[in-house]
C-alpha cells in the first residue's frame, strides 16, 4: 500500500535485471542483517510450533470454505480484482465498484485473516510479538508465516477465498459515506494486475482481455470507473487539507492509496462513533505553529520555490500547492523540511488528537492484516466487539516495534550505500548471487 505509513517494499522494475553481487558480498550482508536483528530484536525465523500451526490451516481449504458459504455474504459474482507490485507474494486487498443514479458503492475486500490466526493460536501470539513486517531491500521479515500469508489469505484470481468486506455508499457530489457496511463474505478475485498493467488498461481499455480468462468480466470499465472515483477522492482531500507529499502520482498506486485509506475511515469511523468501542487507532500529532513557520520558510528559501500568498495559512495545503509547482531538483528538499517537523504517527485506544498529515479527524488500519498487527487487532474487534484487556500495551508496542524496523531499513540502506551498493536498486531490482570469475 501507499499510504501515510503503508509503504512495503517497491515492485521489480520491469525490464531491468536484479542488482548482482559475489557470493563474499552475499555473506557480508547476511553478517550485517544478523547484526541488526540482534540489535532491533527482530525475530527471523518463526517457531517450529507456529509453522506447524500455519501448515496445518493451509489443508482442506476449499472444503471450508465451502461451509462457511451460508454465514457469510456471497460476492463471488461480483467483478473484483487486486492490484500489486509486480513482485507481491500474497494479495490482502482487492476492490470493486459501481456507479448508480444517486450513489458510488466502492467494496473494499481485505483477507480475513483473522479467521485463520486468532487469539487462541500461536500465530496470534507470535504476530503480536513481532507487531509488523520488517521490509529491507530485497530481504523480508515476516510478521505471519508465508505458508499460510501466501495461500489460503491471498486473494489470488479464480479460487475462493474468505474476506471482511467494507462496502462504502458515497454521495455523488460530495463522496461522503452515505452508508457504511463491515461484513465477511466469500470473493473471487477475477484477475490480480500489476501496477503497470492497470496503468496499461486505462490507457488501452482493449488490453484488459489479455489479462482474463473470461472475456466476459467487465475489468477495463470497472477501471476507468474506479479511478475517475478515486481522482476525486484524492483531488477532495488535498482540498479539504490532506499532506500529500508526492505530487508524481500514477493511477493505478491513486487507485489503491484512495480506496484503502477510504475503507480504513470508515471502519474506524463504525468503530468509533457508531459503536463507541477502543481499538487501535492512528493518531498522528501536529508540529507547533512554530515549527512548522521554520519548515515552511526553509522551503520559501529553497531555489526556485514559492508558497502561494493564499496558502501559508494551513501549512498542508501550502507544502501540497509549492510542491505541485517546484522544480523537480527541489522535491526532496521540501519533503526533508516537512518530515524533519513532524512527530512520528502512533497508535493508541482511542482516535482522540485525530491525524494530522491526513487531516482526519478519526483513522486506523484495517487494510493489511497480514502485515500489521493493528490491522489484525481491529478485524477482530469489527467482527467481535471483543477489545483485548491489554490493548493499552499493544498499542504501545505496535509502535515500538514499528518504529524498530524503520530504523533497522535505515541503517541496511545506509549499510549497502557504504559498502557501494545502490540501496533503491536493491529495494527495486533483488539481488542475484553470482560466482566470482
């Protein structure tokens, strides 16, 4: 995902080959991340328990999907479809839409995960020790085990699979929540697209029959209605004070930072005003009116750079209106000035303080399960109303640990910088171990 704090590791580069070094180097870096996982307490390997556990939820799928079929809301004939980097390895979410006389409805489907991995496994246990994925270039940390991640919660094309579901009517003028839904159904996903191959079918609505093995699923049309609903999303929430702090946006990464962060609102919106219950939301503090005076005239400083008159009086939307205008050479500056100033995003038991980056006045996770232990949390307080006794603790260890592996990517980027290797590439391309000659 892309949103504020959903940026897992980037998709292969189509057409480039991957990074290659010699097997010494190979050791080198296998030497450094055993030193950072012992610095961070970043658990590797998952216990032999937990994989049996994991292993044994994989068996007889099919079957129990079946006899879930009747308690749940049936949405296989619906046109669905996840969008991905191209080197995903399981796929959580997946959309779809319509447009009606007086109404968008936009489905967001995410794996139920929780239907797999609850409070009484070891896989519960052991996501709540590590709290989320651990993402450094080309090497992943698992916060659940890909035998169970990679199969039966992946939302792969033509087979069913169990979801939670977040239907979403908007208005057609304003795209408000007109009425929210929070379910669990069964889906089948139709097609899993790259992000470059969505792209490809906005601009050749004809290329999307290559991509499906029915011809008779209507996927070009639902993505051009999907994005047209999505640009509006965007457009209304830089509007509206949303930080948007980059501007080189394409429409199949919009496509997808819209629909999850709407899908996120409006759970945590059912949560807390329809319900009035904890969960772990997302509060993300504002810098002082100070500080964000010195962030707005390091970038008024910056060569070739103007903040409109108009906009210096909300900081968000001036970095948004000066960073659509700036020079290209500028770009990194202004996005350094803005982070510099601003807390870290945090998660806690209720909502109140709000976000500031987003503009939100209430905001969690819901679209990630398999890789945020927030995530799974709050899919399990939507279908219970069961709030964990500890949810206090967990909320401040989510964020440790969140904040443990950001700092654990920055020192590995920094590591393979030094060590003369260019840590984007890594990120983007892998890595290939090649004999020395």
């Amino acid at each position: 995902m892309t949103t504020e704090d959903e940026q897992a590791q980037a998709g292969t580069i189509e057409g480039q080959g991957p990074v290659e070094i010699d097997e010494e180097m190979a050791r080198h870096l296998e030497n450094k991340r055993d030193e950072l996982f012992e610095k961070f307490e970043i658990r590797d390997e998952f216990p032999a328990e937990v994989m049996a556990e994991a292993e044994e939820r994989t068996e007889g799928v099919q079957q129990e999907i079946a006899d879930e079929i009747d308690e749940r809301r049936d949405l296989r004939e619906m046109t669905t479809w996840t969008t991905d980097p191209i080197d995903a390895q399981d796929f959580d979410d997946a959309i779809s839409v319509e447009k009606r006389d007086d109404e968008y409805v936009l489905w967001v489907h995410i794996a139920d995960v929780s239907h797999y991995v609850n409070p009484e496994t070891a896989m519960w246990e052991e996501a709540v020790e590590r709290g989320n994925t651990v993402y450094l270039p080309d090497y992943t940390i698992h916060m659940l085990p890909p035998v169970l991640a990679e199969t039966v919660c992946s939302l792969v094309p033509n087979e069913d699979r169990l979801a939670h579901t977040v239907e979403m009517h908007l208005d057609p003028e304003t795209l408000s929540y007109e009425d929210i839904d929070i379910y669990k159904s069964v889906i089948e996903s139709d097609a899993r697209l790259t992000y470059s191959e969505a792209e490809d079918i906005l601009d050749d609505p004809d290329s999307a029959d290559d991509m499906l093995e029915d011809t008779d699923v209507d996927l070009a049309e639902k993505t051009e209605l999907v994005w047209e609903l999505a640009d509006r999303m965007h457009e209304q929430r830089k509007e509206d004070g949303s930080l948007v702090l980059n501007p080189a946006r394409d429409r199949a990464h919009t496509i997808i930072e819209e629909c999850m962060l709407k899908a996120n609102k409006a759970v945590t919106h059912e949560l807390m005003w329809d319900r009035g219950v904890s969960a772990m939301y997302r509060v993300h503090p504002q810098p002082s009116p100070q500080e964000w005076d010195e962030a707005l005239q390091e970038i008024q400083d910056l060569d070739g750079v103007s903040i409109p008159g108009e906009a210096w009086d909300d900081p968000r939307k001036a970095v948004n209106a000066t960073l659509e205008d700036a020079p290209g050479r500028q770009l990194n500056k202004i996005q350094r000035a803005v982070m510099f100033v601003m807390p870290r995003a945090k998660y806690m038991s209720d909502p109140f303080g709000g976000h500031h980056a987003l503009n939100f006045e209430i905001y969690g996770h819901f679209t990630s399960p398999i890789r945020r232990l927030s995530d799974l949390i709050n899919h399990w307080i939507v279908h219970t109303n069961d709030v964990p006794e500890d949810l206090q603790a967990l909320c401040k260890h989510a964020s440790d640990q969140q904040k443990d592996a950001e700092q654990c990517e920055r020192e590995y980027k920094q590591f393979l910088e030094e060590i003369g290797l260019d840590a984007h590439a890594v990120n983007n391309r892998g890595i290939e171990v090649v004999e020395s000659e």
